[in-house]
C-alpha cells in the first residue's frame, strides 16, 4: 500500500519553483552585466587598430 504525502510533494514544487525563479534572475542579471560592462573584453593592444 503506497501512502500519499502531499506535504513533502509540495515542498518539492515550492523548491524547484524557487530554483527556477533564482535560475532566470541570475541569467538577467549576468545579461544586463554583460551589456552594461561594455560586452566582451578585448585586450586594450587590439581595440587601437
């Protein structure tokens, strides 16, 4: 007999959700860094030419 915890389910959705929600705040941040540094960086010697 296979008994149901919905408790330990719920908590595993509210973490995943968590994670995901971390995931996608951290992958804006790091594009909005990207593009506010000035994109890649390129060793000063080669930007001259």
């Amino acid at each position: 007999m296979k008994t149901k915890r919905p408790h330990i389910n719920r908590a595993l959705q509210t973490m995943h959700l968590m994670l995901g929600i971390l995931r996608t705040s951290q992958a804006v941040f790091y594009a909005l860094s990207f593009f506010w540094l000035g994109g890649f960086a390129v060793p000063a010697h080669l930007m001259k030419k």
